[in-house]
C-alpha cells in the first residue's frame, strides 16, 4: 500500500510538472530565444540561412516543446473527460497514441493510488486466471463503472447494499467460473518480487527484448487487486497475473499453480434473463456491447434486437477470441470516473454514498462467544471405504460416479387420475385457489429448492423402487403434479446444489487445523450461476481455491474442488443453511444454526408459504448429515416427504423439555472437550453424532400459552452454535437477542440481524397447491401398477403395452410350469417377463403362462400382419444409408440424418429433433408450450427459426422433399425412424412367437432389440434438458428403462433355458446397463455366475445388491423377489459360503 501511494504522489508531482511546470519553465528559460512578436517569411528565411548563434535552434526547441506541452495537456483533458463521462474506454486519436498513453497511465496511477488505499497481499496459492476470467471480470468491472457514473443521488439511495451484518457492505460479485482447460494464448505468469516485463521475457522468451508481446496481450486486462498494465511502463504489482504468448516457457522452477494456468478458448452458451438484450449479453459476456453482430450471425438470429427469456445463446469461441484480441488494445479503462474505487467488500451504492457526511453504517454483528481453543489433532476418523466391486472374469461392477446418475426411468406419465395424497393446512388465511393449475404450479419454486427436492425425489424413487414387483412400472401421477415435476426439474437445472455441498465440505475441510478465530464463521451464502459466496463474521485467509474478498470467501461456480488427504468425506460443517430467498439472480441461505432462535412475522400467507418452503427444504437438502426436523403444532403430512430426517409433534409443550436438555448437552459437551461446535465439525469428526444438528419449525400462529416457549427461545438464542435452531411463526413472538425475519404483503423478505436494514430480498415461497403437488409426487414413489396400453396409435401398437409386452385379451390367465422341451399344440408359451422367475431355477424350469394354440396363432398371425416393414425398417436402422432420419433415445440423444448439422446450440436443435420424433403430429402451440419454459414462451418468429434450423438438419428425401414438412397453419410431422420404437416392436414380436413356440426365434428378436441399447436413456443430456417428458410422453419414454429391463431379464431367462451363459451374460450387462441401481440385473448377474460355477462373482453380486439396499444381511432386503434369488444362491448365507 505505501509503495502504492508513493507512486501515486510521483504520478502527481509528474502530471503537475508537464501541465504546469512544463510551460513555466519553457517561459522563464526560453523567451530570450523566441522573437518579440509573430515573424514574416522573410524573417523566417533570414533565420534558417543566416549564421545560427544556437539562438535559432534552442528556439525551435522551445517551439517544439510548447507543442509538446499542449499536446500532452490536451490528452490529459481528454482522459479526464472520459473518465468523468463513465465511457468504458478512452476517446483515442490517431497519431497521439504515446501522449494518450502516457497521460492515461499517470492519471490512472494518481486515482488507484491516492484513493484506494487497500493493497494486493498475494501468494502463490492464489488460484490461476486466464483468458475467460479477464474477459468476464473486465465486463463486471466495467459494469460497476458504469453504474457508478449513472447513479443519481435518488438511484445511489434506491440500490440495495448486500451486507453482512448491519450496515456491513458485502463483496461486489464480479466472477464467472474459470475455465478449466489450457489456454493457446500460453501460460501464465504470476509476479513475484523484483519482477520485470523485461525480466520475465528473458525468462520465458529467451530474450529481454521481447518484453513488449508481454506487455500487448496485458494492456487493459484486470488484475486480483483491481488495477492493469496500462503500457510497458506500469509497475507490476505482486500478485499479478500475465499472459504470455504463445511461444513462451516456463522455467522448471515455475511453481505448479503457474504451469497449470492457461486455458482453452472453448465456446459455452449463456440462457437470456429477464431484461436483457443481446448487447448487453455480450457486454457481460466478453466486455464488449459492440460484439453483438457477430454473436447473433452465429446463433442464427434473424433479428438481433429479438430475443427471448430462456433462449439459449452460444458465445463461439471465435468470438471469445477477437475479444480477447480486443483486451490487448484497449485503453485503460479500470480508472473509472469515480473518485473512490469501490473496494472489493462494498457495492456501487455504498460507496456512492461515502461522499455523503452524516451516513452511517450500523455494527456487524459480533461472533458468538467461543470457548477456547481446543488442541488440534490429526483427524484419524474416516467412514468405511465403499467396498470392491465383485472379483470376476465376465461381470464387472461400474463405478460408483456412473451408478449415481440420475435416468430418465424415473420420469412418470401423467395420467388421468391421480393416487391418494394427504394434504395439510396451516393454521391462516388459505391460498387463494387458481383453476389454471398449468400456469401456476411450481412458479414459486426456488432454484435450491428445486435442486434438493428434484435429488430428494429421484433417490426416494430408486429406494423405494427397490420394492418394484416384476412386471410392474412405478405409478403415474395427475396432470398437475407432472407439470410440478417438470418445474422442478427446469429449476434444478439452474444451480448445481450438489457442486455447492462439495464446495461447503470443502472449505471446512481445507480449514481444519486452524485456531478456532480462524475458522470460516459463515453466517450466510449466496449462491448464483457464477460463483459462490460465503459471507463470514470475521475475515479469515482462504484456501486455495477460494478467493478471500474483505470479510467474504468467493469460488466461482463449477471450480474443480482438491482431493483432500485423509478426508474421504467431510461431515457438512453448516448444516442448517436455509434458503430464504433471491435477488437478482441469487439465492441467499442463512445459517439457522448460528441465528439460534429466527421469528417470522408479517403477512400471515408469506409467512405461512416460507414455513413451508423451509420445511421441504431441510427434508431433502444435501448439505446436512444427521438432520432432525421436528414440525411441532403443523405439517403431519409432509413426514412422508422423508421419514428418516422429518416428525411431527402436535403441541409446542412436547418439545420444550427437550430444547432445553439439548442446549445443555451441547454447553457441557463443549467444555468437556474444550472446543466448539463449529472447531469439532471441522477439525475433529470422530464424535459428529454428538454435534447433529436439530431444527424446529413451529407455527404457534393459533395462539395458546407460549410463556414456556419464549423462554427456550431466549435460552437458544443467547447459546450461539448449540445444535439447534427454532423458527417460530407468530405474531408477537420474539426472543430477546433471536432473529426476526418480517416478509411484507409483496413478498420482500428482511432479516436485519443478517442483511442489515437496507438489504431486503424476494422471499422463499411454497404454496398449498404446490406443497400438494410435491406430497402427492413423494407418495407416489411407494405405488407400483401393471403397465397400461401403448400410447402410440399406429397398427404396430394394437396389443401392445406401454413397455412392448404382448397383451391379448382373450388370452387364458392361468400360469403353470412346464419344461420347454414339453411345449406343443396345446401348451404355448407367453408373456415370460409378467409372471415370478423366482421358482424352480436350479432345475431350468420357465414359469408361463399356457393359452389355447389357436389363440396363440392368431395372436402371432396379428402381430405379424400389424407390422410387415419391423424387419425392412431395423436393416435400414443399421444401414450406412439414410433414407429417413434415425432418432435415438436408447443412449445419449442420437440424430442421423442426410442434412446440415448445426454448428451452434446443437444439444438444444436434438433436443427440438427428438421431442418431434416423439410427438408424430404436434401443433404449433403445444410444441412452444412444451419446449420453452411458460414463463419465456418465444415468438412465432423465434419459434420458426428454430424448426427451420432442424428442418435444414433433418434433410430430404430422394425426391427432394423435406422430412419436416412446412407446417403452413398444420401440426408438424416429422417422417423418422425411432430406436425405442423398434425395440418395443421387437419385444412383441418376440412374445408372439414365444406364444407359439418358436423360441429361436424370440431370441433372435430380443437380441437384435437389445443390440439398439447404447447406453442409459437420454445419457449426458443437461439436468434441465427434456423437462416436458414429465408431462408430454406420448411414446413412453419415461418407462423405457423399464422396457429394456424387462426385455434383458426375458432374454436372460430364455438363454439361461438353453444352456447359452454367453449370451444370457450379454442380456444382463444390456440390462445393468441401463439400470445399474436396480436389482433385476444383478441378480441376473448373480445367477449366471452362480450357474457358472464363478461362486467368487456370484458372491460378489450379492454383496452389490446389499450395498446398493444399504442393508448388511438377505433378510433385509426389501424385494422378496431378490431375497429368494439371494436365498436360493446361497441357503446357508454369505458367511457359509
């Protein structure tokens, strides 16, 4: 900072001394050389050939300096007029490129070194720049520029200032995620001491000489402490970072932090928010408005100043380039036109109001007091590691990364009626009702809601579908609540709450070792699409790699975390964050447990949907081990959102004993280790049960004697950490010393005791309609049911299920056992897959299921004359040749055709391909209403553009006519070939044929089908991609990995009949495959091992399937059907095998 401030005053004394002393001196020591008043040519003439004394010349030096001085003096006026006039960049002039340079930087010296008075404390922990980071942290800066200069006195009154504390500004966000890929820029450089351009190109380069390619690619980049090289002449600063060319070197010395720096320019899109054009996406994207051309030529936008909300636009990395080209040439432009640069802790209107006497900022909340600080000791507690997979020579476990991810099996169709579901009240004002439910549901959804109740529900399905009986599909839900599930997930897709769990566990853990006062208080956290922000009580350094802003730790969205040593799964050190609300994109959660004691006052209906709002939150979040939540006095039905985390009392007096014992347990617990809850969680994981966390949620709205609970709450909120947080819901209720959140009838939400009194946000809601919706979602994840009639409506489908069975209804029900050697006229076999494979294994007998021959034939003789093209149509699927369109769904999403792939938004345009492959005939409306979120529906123009851009992708058939046809007021039509179309026609062909004995053949229609499978359904499509499945699944790609379940277990059963261990392993693995959280495959694979002999593989099997039940013995396994497999494997247990 003092050789900041030095500089400073150099700068000054130099800026003073060419603009003022310049002409002085010229004056008083060359008049003598100049004549008395304006000479003629003649004179002038006599003077060049006349014999020269030296006068002539010293005053044509006079001359040429007073040129000098008012060319610098012009430059200098000129920079100063820009920077007042809050332009990004510096009016340049042709041909004063040196003087504007000079002036430029001494200016900019002078403002970053006489005002900001904080300096830049680096090391070489400091987390890597690179190209997109200067980019997006050049536009944020310029940004905040620009909004400085604007704001009036009503506006800088009028902007909210975060904080974390009373009147404690936060840090300004300024960072987009860094990319993680190597730049072709090449590497990067961090200063160190005593460096120089000249020193590091002699370094890198190989030559001194070279210094100036340095210096042009890092004119106008910005640097971790605000300021930039304006020219070769600016002086480093520690700390900073440089680019440097392609052709450079790092010595071998060069710390590992250095050499890992560059970074690719890659290409990556952003979603249009509300309010935004497309110059200012650019603007915040590249740092440059006027970039708008070429963004909206490689998106394909016919008119640039149209754009909608939710459209997704690519940023090209040719563009990424050229403005990063442009960053090496511009002016200086992070001396902006305010007279204090804003420091990294305050926002725009803060400091605008610096320069106002008589404002004052309240207080920060003190930390709560801490006992001392415990003796360190090296963490020697970790929870089992996952164990190996089975030893075999065929079967092969996955790893647990690919077994996590999420299918689309778990997407439900919507269907007419819906299943039982509790509903529950709070005691106030109902929700106004809304008959559009389509318009309604899930609108206020919170993005880290959706995120933790979208997991929630995916893992609650795969627990409880572990029950699924054999030949059953999960139950369908009502219209509306498939369209909350759609919200949901659209809004999952937003945030990652899972990257933000990981970033949470490891800040903790990066901290453990630390003195208690210099652990990570967190107090809150705001989460957006570009990074995250951990406010603290008190500064703390931050580990790399978090960035340390003021009394913030900030890490950019998506960074890659470190491996840890020694931590295989830190305990989540904040437990009872909660989300309460958003501004501008973020999302701000709140420590509960640190609060102690919160009340919720205001508007008896916001507050009513914020309780329920927190109540689903902590049911499912991802950022606690251990949680409790008690619902005392409301919420009896929403325990069936997670009955392992969530109970309900039904009066306030059931719980005060009990807050009272837990607050001394927790005193006495951190006296006798000497520590703090916080220190333990982080430091020292060997007793976390004793630190699990507990959270009420009260609604003590109704009234009633709550002298007894006032209390408690005084006790809690003066107890700081202690395990617990209550949150009340009353009128007049307060704790002395708790915190008091008040939401007005608009929903702004305060909480002074964190934001402050300025800062308000729009508070958290969810409503009776959709906590319904969400119940009814939960409850259905227990209902199983045979699956219903295919929805397709072509000849194929007649007799079809939605999974591809057989179904005839004339056909006999009753089931026998019989050898397949035993089949004749009289006793066919059909539909292997519906009936209990859990008999008579070991002696190779197939349960079936016996109807008449003529009813089989006929059965046989319909399903052939229904679909005469199955075997045309599946050679022209494997066929190098494109006749049609081939759109796949049995993988990642697959588009072949004979057109022009698009080079930009290409998972987008597959997305738009298969939904109308999926949908043979859709209106304009639905398919808008589908595909864009309701809330940023395009235009018709919009809208065109897009079918057009698949139309031209699609192509034409031979004789010259598009595949997607020209809508012209019609339904789209889209002529195709569907992968999941085939197999399904596949499996009933095969079923047919069982029916009358043809069992060669039914294998050889159930192989060619699973040869369709490449992988699970929809891989590596976006967590917000293919939404409207929930909803609008008219060929039922929701239950196809049910369909391939059933067809590779089918097939398993058949081979297995016919001694073939090869090829009924290979139905298996299709089958796990797609499923590899289900037990249908793995007992298969158990089986066959154990048929094989391999009881090595067959155990290990078994020991999957338990651990993927999270159970330790057979017995308690939830599937009868898998305990008998288990049981058959194994009749005297693991441990006699």
């Amino acid at each position: 900072m003092i050789g900041r401030i030095l500089r400073s005053l150099t700068a000054l004394v130099v800026l003073v001394a060419a603009v003022v002393g310049a002409p002085i001196a010229l004056w008083i020591l060359g008049r003598q050389f100049l004549p008395d008043g304006v000479p003629n040519g003649a004179a002038i003439w006599a003077a060049l050939w006349d014999k020269d004394t030296g006068s002539t010349f010293l005053g044509l030096l006079v001359i040429v300096g007073a040129v000098a001085w008012l060319v610098f003096t012009f430059c200098v006026i000129v920079e100063i007029l820009a920077r007042l006039s809050g332009r990004r960049r510096t009016w340049r002039i042709p041909g004063l490129e040196v003087p504007q340079s000079a002036a430029s930087a001494l200016i900019g010296t002078l403002l970053a070194g006489t005002i900001m008075m904080g300096g830049s404390m680096a090391s070489a922990a400091t987390p890597p720049v690179d190209l997109h980071q200067a980019l997006a942290q050049k536009a944020a800066v310029t940004r905040v520029m620009d909004q400085a200069t604007r704001l009036s006195p009503a506006a800088a009154k009028a902007t909210t200032v975060r904080t974390s504390g009373a009147g404690h500004a936060a840090p300004q966000h300024h960072s987009r995620p860094a990319a993680t890929t190597p730049s072709k820029t090449g590497p990067v450089w961090m200063v160190s001491r005593y460096d120089t351009l000249w020193s590091i190109a002699e370094k890198t380069l190989g030559s001194g000489d070279r210094f100036q390619e340095i210096a042009d690619l890092n004119v106008g980049a910005p640097q971790p402490d605000g300021k930039a090289l304006h020219s070769a002449s600016t002086p480093l600063e520690i700390g900073w970072k440089l680019m440097l060319p392609s052709t450079a070197k790092l010595p071998a010395t060069t710390s590992t932090a250095s050499t890992t720096t560059s970074a690719t320019v890659a290409a990556h899109s952003v979603k249009v928010k509300p309010g935004e054009t497309l110059s200012s996406i650019t603007e915040r994207e590249l740092g440059d408005a006027d970039a708008y051309p070429a963004v909206a030529t490689a998106n394909h936008l016919a008119n640039p100043d149209q754009i909608d909300v939710g459209q997704t636009i690519e940023i090209p990395a040719h563009v990424i380039q050229k403005a990063a080209a442009a960053v090496a040439h511009t002016a200086p432009y992070l001396a902006a036109p305010i007279t204090t640069p804003i420091p990294v802790h305050q926002s725009v209107a803060s400091h605008t109001a610096l320069a106002t006497p008589g404002k004052h900022a309240s207080p920060k909340p003190a930390a709560h007091p801490s006992s001392p600080v415990p003796t360190q000791a090296t963490p020697t507690h970790q929870r089992p590691a996952t164990a190996p997979a089975p030893h075999t020579s065929t079967p092969t476990v996955p790893s647990t990364a690919a077994a996590e991810t999420p299918t689309p099996a778990a997407i439900v169709a919507a269907p007419t009626t819906a299943p039982a579901t509790p509903t529950m009240q709070h005691a106030s004002p109902a929700t106004g009702g809304n008959s559009d439910l389509s318009t309604t549901i899930g609108i206020g959804m919170g993005a880290v809601l959706a995120g933790a109740v979208w997991a929630g529900l995916l893992a609650t399905r795969r627990r409880r579908g572990l029950r699924r009986p054999l030949g059953e599909i999960p139950a369908a839900v009502s219209l509306p609540a498939a369209r909350m599930e759609r919200r949901m997930r659209e809004r999952a897709g937003t945030v990652d709450v899972i990257w933000m769990d990981r970033a949470l566990r490891s800040a903790a853990a990066l901290s453990a070792g630390r003195p208690t006062d210099a652990l990570p208080d967190v107090t809150c956290v705001w989460l957006s699409t570009d990074e995250l922000q951990l406010q603290l009580a008190t500064p703390v350094p931050a580990p790399h790699p978090f960035l340390a802003e003021g009394d913030s730790w900030i890490i950019p969205t998506g960074t890659e975390l470190p491996d840890i040593p020694g931590w295989t799964d830190p305990a989540a050190p904040f437990p009872t964050l909660a989300s309460l609300g958003d501004q501008d994109g973020e999302t701000l959660l709140v420590d509960l447990e640190r609060l102690g004691a919160v009340t919720i006052a205001g508007d008896p209906q916001r507050t009513s949907e914020l309780l329920n709002h927190l109540a689903v939150e902590f049911a499912h979040n991802l950022w606690s081990d251990h949680l409790e939540v008690t619902l005392v006095g409301w919420g009896e039905p929403l325990v069936v959102l997670n009955p392992d985390r969530v109970r309900y009392v039904p009066t306030v007096a059931g719980v005060t004993a009990a807050l009272k014992g837990r607050i001394s347990e927790a005193a006495e617990s951190q006296q006798e280790l000497n520590t703090t809850v916080l220190a333990s969680r982080i430091s020292d994981q060997t007793d976390d049960d004793i630190w699990a966390p507990q959270v009420l949620l009260v609604d003590a709205s109704t009234g009633g004697d709550l002298t007894e609970l006032q209390s408690v709450l005084q006790l809690i909120a003066g107890a700081g950490r202690a395990t617990l947080a209550v949150v009340v819901r009353a009128g007049d209720l307060s704790a002395a010393g708790g915190a008091t959140i008040i939401i007005d009838s608009d929903g702004m939400l305060s909480l002074p005791a964190v934001l402050g009194d300025n800062l308000q946000v729009q508070a958290a809601s969810t409503s009776q309609a959709d906590l319904d919706r969400l119940l009814e979602l939960f409850v259905s994840t227990e209902k199983f049911e045979r699956p219903g009639p295919a929805k397709e409506i072509e000849p194929w489908a007649e007799h079809m299920d939605v999974v591809g069975d057989l179904v005839v209804d004339d056909l006999p029900t009753a089931v026998a056992s019989v050898e397949p050697g035993d089949l004749d006229d009289e006793d066919l076999v059909d539909e292997i897959t519906d009936t209990d494979v859990g008999q008579n294994r070991d002696a190779q007998v197939l349960p079936i299921r016996s109807p008449k021959a003529e009813a089989a034939r006929a059965a046989l003789a319909a399903a052939l004359a229904a679909d005469p093209d199955l075997d045309a149509d599946l050679a022209e699927w494997h066929s190098d040749v494109i006749l049609r369109p081939k759109i796949g769904v049995l993988g990642a999403p697959l588009v072949i055709s004979n057109g022009v792939a698009p080079s930009a938004r290409r998972s987008r345009f597959t997305e738009i391909v298969i939904y109308l492959a999926l949908h043979r005939e859709v209106s304009a409306d639905k398919f808008a209403t589908d595909l864009w979120d309701e809330k940023s529906q395009p235009s018709p123009q919009t809208r065109r553009s897009d079918v057009s851009r698949c139309r031209t992708w699609l192509g034409v058939d031979e004789e010259g006519r598009h595949y997607l046809p020209e809508a012209r007021n019609k339904p789209y039509r889209l002529t195709r070939l569907l992968d999941l179309e085939l197999f399904k026609r596949l499996r009933k062909r095969a079923a047919a044929k069982l029916g009358v004995g043809d069992t060669a053949s039914a294998i050889a229609d159930l192989t060619a089908a699973l040869r369709l499978v490449r992988g699970p359904i929809l891989a590596e499509a976006s967590k917000d991609a293919y939404a409207w499945l929930t909803e609008s699944d008219p060929a039922s790609v929701g239950q196809a990995a049910f369909t391939v379940l059933g067809a590779a277990h089918q097939l398993v059963e058949l081979a297995m009949a016919a001694g073939d261990l090869d090829l009924a392993h290979t139905a298996a693995d299709a089958g796990y495959e797609v499923g590899p959280k289900e037990d249908l495959p793995m007992r298969d694979k158990a089986r066959i091992a154990h048929r094989a002999g391999d009881e090595a593989a067959a155990r290990g099997w078994v020991l999957e399937i338990l651990r993927n039940n999270a159970v330790e013995l057979p017995e308690d396994l939830v599937n009868h059907e898998t305990f008998v497999v288990v049981n058959e494997i194994f009749p005297q247990g693991l441990r006699g095998a």
